[in-house]
C-alpha cells in the first residue's frame, strides 16, 4: 500500500511501525515502555541486530537475512504474538527505495512562504532541547 502524507508519498514505510534500513553500527532494539505492536523491517544483511532487554512485542520482522541474529530474544519471548518473515530481500529493497525517494521529495519541496531566505546556518543553535544550543 501507499501512503502519501504532506505531498509526500512515502511508498510501504506507513506499513511497518519501525523500518531499520541500515543498523550497521549498531541496531539495539530495547523498550523502556510495556511494548510493540506492528510490523518491523529490518535490513538484516548490514544490520547489527542485538537486544539487550524482554518487552511484549506482537507483530511480524521482516528482514532480507536468514536469521534475526540477537532479536530472536524477541521472537522467543513472545512466541504466541511474534513471527518472522525470513530472506524477504525485494521487500527491504522496495523500502529502502521508498525512503531514498521521501527524503527527494521533501528536499525537492518549496520553503514555506516568508521563510525563502532562511539558510540552514541560521539555524544553527536553535534546538535546545537537551540543553545545549545545536
């Protein structure tokens, strides 16, 4: 299915709850909440699946790999709600390609009037969310 938000057509993405399209440095699943529900894509050839907790998850992974390295703790804690859909490379390939072009779409998009002029350095500095001017 496709979705379009904002102008934005975002392909598959909308489908998946969490869509892991690298992961290669480190891809730690963990949850500080009571739990997951939906599907989770995960680009399981580069991605350093690990998972350092157990959290209630209901929904499927699906990866282009053979297995989900660390995340079948995942799986394995909650056998009754989660499964598995191994080596679904045209389907990881198919939202990787939908990401790339979102992130077209959004920097083909036009400044929101009265903000033309507004370069990206002149933002610098206005996130202060954890204190610190970024």
């Amino acid at each position: 299915m496709s979705t379009t938000l904002g102008g934005v057509n975002l392909g598959g993405l909308t489908d998946y709850l969490y869509f892991f399209a690298d992961g290669s440095k480190d891809a730690n699943w963990q949850s500080a909440s009571k739990g997951h529900i939906g599907d989770v894509a995960v680009n399981g050839v580069i991605a350093d699946e690990r998972s350092s907790g157990s959290f209630d998850f209901t929904g499927k992974i699906v990866t282009n790999d053979s297995n989900v390295g660390g995340w079948q703790r995942i799986l394995d804690n909650n056998a009754t709600t989660a499964s598995v859909e191994l080596n679904q490379t045209g389907t990881i390939d198919q939202l990787k390609d939908d990401l790339d072009s979102a992130f077209d779409q959004i920097n083909a998009l036009d400044p929101t009037p009265g903000f033309e002029s507004v370069s990206a350095q002149s933002l610098d500095g206005l996130n202060t969310q954890n204190g610190i001017a970024e």
